[in-house]
C-alpha cells in the first residue's frame, strides 16, 4: 500500500506546542501522489523583496546504515518514489551543482525536457531545463560526453584560477561555460554559488556527490537537505551522504515535512 504523509511546519509546530507528534492526515494521503503535488510541497521559498538570495538545497539517499551508494552507484538503494522525487526536485531547479567524480561515477546526462513542469518553468522565466554545473579542479572530464555535446542548454564547469589552461580550453571547446570560483586549484563553495546566483541561477540543488557534499556543510552554504532514507542495508565500506573532514559543531537542521511511501522515507530539512 502506498502512503505519502506529510508534516508541515504548522502541523509540527501545532503538535510541539501540545506536547505531541504530528499526525498524519486521513485517508486522502493514502495514494501515490501526483507530480503538482509534490512540486507544490518542495516548492523554492518565495524570494525576499529585491535581489533574491540564492538558496541551494542537496538531495542525497541513504541507505538504514548510512550508505550513499552501493557499489559505486546510488540506483540500488533508491525507488520509483525517490526518482519521482528527484525528477520533481530537478524541474523546479535553475541549476543542478555535482561533483566531476559523481558525474564520471553515475554516468550524468544532460537534464530532459519535462512536459509536466514546461509551463511553470516558462512562467518562472527558467529556461526548459536546469543547467548541469560540475565541480571540478583538474577538469578531468570526458567531453565528448553528450553532457557536452547535446545539452539544450550550456553545460557550467566551475573550477579554480589556477586550473590548467588546457583543460579549461578543451572545456570552452566542447561548448561548456568555464566559471572561476576558487584562487587556486579548488573550488570554494562561497564563490561557487555567488558565481551561479550571478548568471540569474538562484534555486540551486546539488545532488552530491559524498565529497562536494560535505565541503558544501562545512562552507555553512547549505540551506536545505532532501534525504530519501532508503529501507536497506548494505553493509560494507561504502560513503555516506556527506564526507572529508568532520565540522567543529555539528549543525542542527529543522524538519520540514516528511513523506512515506513503500518504506521510504522522503525527509525535508532547512538550517533554521
């Protein structure tokens, strides 16, 4: 049976303020919900008045014992429900922010063209699909890929000052925009999101991978967290969601809403 449950942040605190748990809604949740719906529930916050603020929410599986992939590859431990989801999260971006080793891993395609989402984006001014914009230093990347050949719109490679001049002509070759956002070889996340708010991009979602992740939590430019917690476990050595070095204070994230369907759990969370 397939349940979808939302908890809103009225419902939460409705139900912290009387000392209890948020309850799930009537019988009308108990069905797969439609994609309208579940872009209205990850809808962007509207933006404050003047230069909106760009705002970069991460979407990330796990598995029950922490496990972002198994071998090498998230597909394991997802499910229809976690792509509906992804796909949703990716209509309603401007620009999808990856690692270059999640996009070598996962074999990374140019976003598609949704037909359900084609109106909402035109009237939002976003272009028909997100941009792809990959993280890398060395730009190690293969470009003859069709996330260079055949993207509808510019695939974005962010990368540092120093980067080697070659690489960052084999990238501007093969039609892909080159962004500095680092004075060195690296990228720094700070400059990496002024540096796409700056081309107009201010919804922004990163889908990892592990490692770009974790410099995003420690560089304090995370708003929002998608976790999909998958009912698997895998067992192993795989990453978490989230890796590289462990931050001073842990930073506590604030539920928004919370979703069930076959098991998984669909998890909202915002810096407060």
């Amino acid at each position: 049976m397939r349940r979808l449950f939302p908890v809103t942040e009225e419902t939460a605190a409705q139900a912290r303020a009387e000392g209890g748990a948020p309850a799930a809604p009537g019988p009308a949740a108990d069905r797969e919900w439609g994609l309208a719906e579940l872009a209205a529930a990850y809808a962007y916050p509207d933006p404050a008045p003047g230069a909106p603020r760009p705002w970069l929410r991460a979407n990330m599986v796990s598995s029950l014992d922490g496990a972002a992939q198994h071998e090498g590859h998230s597909k394991p431990i997802s499910s229809a429900a976690d792509m509906r989801i992804f796909g949703t999260l990716r209509a309603l971006a401007d620009v999808v922010l990856v690692g270059a080793e999640t996009v070598r891993q996962e074999g990374y395609r140019p976003a598609r063209v949704r037909a359900e989402f084609a109106g909402a984006r035109a009237a939002a001014g976003q272009a028909p699909v997100p941009a792809i914009a990959i993280v890398s230093a060395s730009l190690d990347l293969d470009f003859t890929l069709p996330l260079f050949t055949s993207p509808l719109v510019p695939t974005l490679v962010l990368t540092g000052a120093a980067a080697a001049p070659d690489r960052v002509a084999a990238a501007e070759k093969a039609g892909a925009r080159v962004l500095v956002a680092g004075e060195g070889m690296g990228v720094e996340p700070a400059r990496a999101v002024e540096a796409l708010a700056g081309l107009g991009h201010t919804r922004l979602l990163t889908e990892g991978g592990p490692r770009l992740l974790g410099q995003l939590i420690a560089a304090q430019v995370l708003d929002e967290l998608c976790l999909t917690v998958s009912p698997t476990l895998t067992a192993g050595g795989a990453q978490r969601i989230a890796g590289g070095p462990s931050i001073a204070v842990p930073h506590r994230f604030a539920l928004v809403s919370l979703l069930e369907e076959d098991g998984f759990l669909f998890g909202r969370y915002r810096r407060p």
